[in-house]
C-alpha cells in the first residue's frame, strides 16, 4: 500500500519509537563493550580521502522506489487552509502491460516440454486488511451581542428534535442498504454477502439496478458526464487570486463614511473525500472452482430542512434569488482489457512448457473499510445595531475536511485458481443532512437601515464512482485441463496439464505465472460518508438610543456538505474469466433526497440544464416548520460561544 505523505516524516513516525528504545536500552547498561586506548606509539594512520573512497555518498535521499510505473494522484486539489478549494476527480488505474507487465517475467529456461521438469514454486502474496475510521464533531454556537439592547437575549437554537426528525427521514430515504454495516473478520463477509443479496432482492424502485450497470446518473437520470462541483460552490469556497499588496495608507471619515454592516453566520463547509485503488491480486485468466459473488452498491441520499421565518416587519430585503442545490451523481464503469490476446500477438508461436506456482493454503482476504463521519453545529444567535463605520461579523465559515486515498498495488498472474468461493464487493454509502431553519426580526423601530439577508444558497453534493476492471460476465463450467489442474493441487501434485500449452489463450509465453488458493478469496471495498451540519440562525436587529442606521449585508446560508468517493477494483487484464459453480452479479443504485420533509422527484435533462436540482427557498412562518416529534435523545452539544470573532 502507497500513500500520498511525505516519506520523510513517514519514515521518521514510523521509526521513532525505536530511536527512543534504543535511547533508553543504553542509559540501563551496566557494562560496556571494552575498547583499546589509542597508542602514541609510531606515526598515525593518514586520514583516508574522498578519493579513495568505495562508494560515493548520495546528495539527495530519496523514498523507496519498488520500479512501478504507477504513482497515486497528487493532493492538490484537496483543501488547504491557505486554499480553501476542493475539486474531486473519481481515481482511474492507469497502467499497461508495459508498466507493471502482464504477470511476473519469466527467462527461457531451454526445455522442450512440459515434463522435462517440473512445475517452478513461487512465493505466495500477502493478505490485505485496512481499516480507517475518520470523524470530526465541531461545536461552534456562538452568541453576538452588538451595543447594549434593552431586551432579553435568546439562546442559541436547540435542534437536537429536529435533527433526529432529519435522521429518521434519512434512514428512512436510503432504505435498509443505506445503514448495512459489514464486520471485520473473514467469517462475517460471507454471510453479509448473502444477506446483501436478499436484501436487494426486496428492494423497491431503485434508481438502476442489474447484474452490471454502466454510465452516469445524476438524481435519477442518465446523463453523458457528471456535472462539476466547482460550477456550484459557494464564490467563498471557489479557488481566488490573493490580491495585490498595497502600501497605500487608507483614510476613513467617520463623518463622511456611511455605516457599513457585513454578518455572516453560514458559509459552513464539511467534505468527506475517500478513494480506494485495489490492485493487490489481479490475473490475466481467474478459475473458481466454486461460487463467484459480486456486488456493486451505491446508496446516496441529501435531507434539507430550510425553511426560514423572517418577521414582515424586518427592514432588509430577503434575497431569495439564492438556491439550494442538492444533487446525487454516481458513476459505473466496467472495463475489459485483453492482456493475453497483447502478449500472443507480440509472440504468436510461443505456447506454455511450465508454469510457477505460488500456494496459499486457506483464504486470502482484501479488505479496504473507511467510514467518515462529520458533525457540525453553528446554531448562531446574532443581536445588532449599527455602529462605527465597517465592522464585520463572522460566526461561521467553518472547515472541516476527511480525506484518505488507499492504494494497493500486488502481485499480477497469468492464471488464478480458486479452490473455493470468490467474494467481489464494492459498497459506496453516502448521506448529508443539513438543519438551515433560521429565525430573522427586528426589535423596535429599525427604519432607515438597507441592505439585503440571505437565508440560502446551500450545496448538498453527493459524488460516488465505481470502476471495475475485468470481464462484465463469467464463463460458465470449468474446461477440462482446469478440472485436472484443481484435482492435481488438491491432491499435491503442481504439474501443469498438457492442456493448458495448447490452450491459445496462453500464448505467447512459455512459462505461466499462477497462483493457488484452496480457501475463498475475499475482496471488499467498502466506503461510507456522512455530513451532518445544523445551522439554524437567530438574527435580531435592533436601534440603540444613538438612533444610527447602516447598510446591511447578512448571510445565514451559503452551507456546502461534500461526500466523495471512488472505487477502482482491478480483478482481471484479460477477457476471460471461468467460475465452476454460480454466478451471483447484483448492481444497484439508490439516489434518494427530502428537502422540507417532500421527496425529491428525478430531475430532467430537457428543463435542468445545470443538471441538477434546485430548490428555492420559502420565507414561510414558524407554522411551516417540520413536525419535530422527538426520535432519542441526540444533542448537537451542549455549550455554546459567547462572541466567537468579531471585527471591526
């Protein structure tokens, strides 16, 4: 497995344990290795020089090269505190024979036949397991409190009944596939499998679903490519040019200046980001002896409460030209490549003598889990009049972000042989809620001040890919000199069957690289996301005795939720694949949204041309707010800042 970090800082945490180890070993010895003081006896040693030297120390150090002509996408989108930008590009394998080989290479070994000697033993390849949990809870509840009203200040709004009521409505949207846990041991994947399978057998009107899905769709629809995100983000999270630096001084009359107020308590952002390359075993020609099962899931869903209540009494116009936009994208791409048909054309008149074998007694398992979980709360209470002459306000704009990239990049075969079951799964989850119920008044006369609230503008975005790399169906029954090749190994005996040199599906190579295994084989990618924001607002304006009225610009939406994940399952470089027993193949997907407790239908590629949908808000009153019927007792937290930052 590669990762994107720097290997330096890598090598050093991995090792520095031992550093301190072998700190503390030596301050505990009682006794140390004897040496011999240096004699005056005779003339010194000269001191060798550079040139004299065996060996020529390098200048630079670098990482561990393993000459793979493959290197994991760079981070450069991911976001950065310097950079708050983020664009998400589904992972490709893009490799050809050339670069990694089509399995292992060989050297004529000058034979002439396959019993001249017998089978060559190979080393076998190792297991995979890795399992990263990632969750961030951010509790930012702040209290703003602008001059010295006469009034009682509220508190921050409690949403922990509201949120239980999206919860429950989210639960509910994605279906029993969207909450479908899988458990970690080897014993647990099969019966998960099989319990999957039943499952989807009861599902009703998913968004696509078959043994193999292929294309794009975007909240229901088939569309020719994905949508970007950065279309859609927020301009306060798009990538900007800094400014130009300036020494000129700038001078302010307050008498001369009117009163500006900015106050922003949204701009939110939370992004979940995984990608999963799975590369570690991959054959030219699978074989099982007994099942083949394979899975392709993915269960996307966004909730949206915002409904908003804002007094018909409030001085500033409503901007209700700003949307919502929640949308789902998922993308299947199954690839066949045909490694074997390359290799006979470059050698045409080569057949196998003999092939290596490498033996893994029992099972083999993959196992690749993230789960990515965030939480935030920006319940912002907001009391203020106008004062000095530009001061801003800002109680939102929040970041936080979970990234994992995985690559494992193994060993490639000629020929893999499953004695057992083959176990194929790719499970994509992804889930956003977001609470943006705001309350906007005013208290007293506030005649004479502008300007503009903002209550939406907010992003929901789920992105999901699964690519496949291998033969979109089986073969079904076993050739004979498979048949004979399963009972020989069962047996002990690693000869190759005569039938596999005259096997044209081989040619082009004398000696095949194959690999054994007598257990199941357990490949599983499994990825779930989830983004909770609850932003529900209370803006009070009000004017002190100074009577000072300004310009007002206030936000309360403009919240993004990301999730973004990507599959990329290498199983086969050929065409072919045999399976002895059944082949279970099930792909399904499920796009599903509820914005202010109605489902959302599928949107159209005649009337949407952004394709997405787009939710305008409703200024509507308290009345309108969702039933809000207690489901537990979960709380968003429990504390709250008093005037988190302020400038002016």
């Amino acid at each position: 497995m590669f990762s994107n970090g720097d290997y330096l800082t890598e090598t050093i945490a991995h090792f520095i344990g031992h550093f301190d180890m072998a700190v503390e070993a030596a301050r505990l010895r009682q006794a140390y290795d004897p040496f011999k003081a240096p004699s005056n006896e005779g003339d010194p040693a000269p001191a060798p020089t550079a040139a004299a030297l065996p060996f020529t120390p390098p200048e630079l150090v670098f990482g561990y090269d393993p000459s793979v002509g493959w290197r994991a996408p760079s981070d450069e989108g991911m976001m950065s505190a310097a950079k708050p930008f983020f664009r998400f590009e589904p992972p490709t394998l893009e490799f050809t024979p050339d670069t990694l080989g089509t399995a292992q290479s060989h050297t004529t070994l000058g034979f002439s036949g396959a019993s001249d000697m017998g089978p060559l033993l190979g080393p076998p390849p190792p297991s995979m397991i890795a399992v990263v949990q990632q969750h961030q809870f951010l509790f930012d509840n702040d209290v703003v409190v602008i001059g010295t009203p006469d009034f009682a200040i509220p508190a921050p709004t409690d949403t922990a009944s509201e949120l239980a009521v999206l919860k429950a409505q989210a639960a509910q949207a994605g279906g029993p596939l969207a909450n479908n846990p899988i458990g970690f041991s080897e014993a647990a994947v099969a019966p998960w499998v099989q319990a999957t399978l039943d499952t989807i057998a009861t599902v009703e009107n998913p968004t696509a679903a078959g043994e193999n899905l292929s294309g794009v769709w975007v909240d229901g629809q088939v569309y020719e490519e994905a949508p970007d995100l950065d279309d859609h983000l927020p301009a306060t999270w798009k990538d900007q040019e800094e400014p130009e630096p300036s020494s000129m001084p700038i001078r302010i009359d307050a008498s001369e200046t009117p009163t500006t107020m900015e106050a922003d308590a949204g701009h939110n952002l939370a992004i979940n980001q995984a990608t999963i390359v799975n590369a570690g075993l991959t054959g030219t020609v699978i074989a099982v002896s007994g099942n083949s099962y394979e899975l392709d899931v993915i269960v996307q869903t966004n909730v949206l409460a915002d409904v908003d209540a804002i007094a018909a009494d409030f001085p500033l116009a409503a901007a209700n030209d700003l949307a919502n936009v929640t949308t789902n994208i998922a993308t299947f791409v199954t690839e066949t490549r045909d490694a074997g048909g390359e290799k006979a054309e470059l050698n045409p008149d080569l057949v196998p003598l003999n092939w290596q074998v490498s033996v893994v007694e029992g099972d083999m398992i993959f196992f690749e889990w993230i789960q990515q979980y965030t939480l935030q709360s920006d319940n912002d209470c907001l009391v203020m009049t106008a004062t000095g002459t530009t001061t801003t306000v800002s109680t939102g704009a929040n970041a936080s972000f979970n990234g994992v990239s995985l690559s494992d990049l193994g060993a490639m075969y000629d020929l893999i042989l499953i004695g057992g079951n083959l176990y194929d799964v790719n499970y994509i989850t992804q889930t956003n809620i977001l609470y943006d119920n705001d309350t906007i008044s005013s208290h007293g006369a506030t005649g004479g001040n502008t300007g503009s609230v903002a209550t939406g503008g907010n992003l929901l975005w789920n992105q999901a890919s699964i690519h496949n790399v291998g033969p979109a169906n089986w073969t079904q029954g076993l050739p004979d000199h498979y048949l004979t090749a399963f009972e020989g190994f069962g047996n002990g005996d690693y000869s190759m069957p005569a039938g596999f040199a005259h096997d044209g599906m081989y040619a082009g190579d004398q000696v095949l690289n194959v690999l054994y295994i007598s257990g199941n084989i357990y490949d599983v990618n499994y990825v779930s996301q989830t983004n909770i924001l609850t932003d529900g607002d209370q803006v009070i304006l009000y004017t002190d005795q100074a009577g000072k009225t300004g310009d007002w610009q206030i936000t309360t939406g403009g919240n993004v939720l990301v999730n973004a994940a990507g599959i990329v399952d290498s199983d086969s470089n050929g065409s072919t694949c045999y399976v002895g027993g059944e082949s279970y193949s099930e792909a399904m997907l499920i796009q599903s949204g509820i914005v202010d407790g109605q489902p959302l239908a599928p949107s159209s590629p005649d009337t949407l041309a952004n394709e997405v949908i787009a939710f305008l808000d409703e200024d509507e009153g308290a009345d309108d707010a969702l039933d809000s019927q207690p489901i537990g007792n979960v709380s968003p937290g429990p504390t709250y800042d008093v005037m988190d930052h302020v400038l002016a």
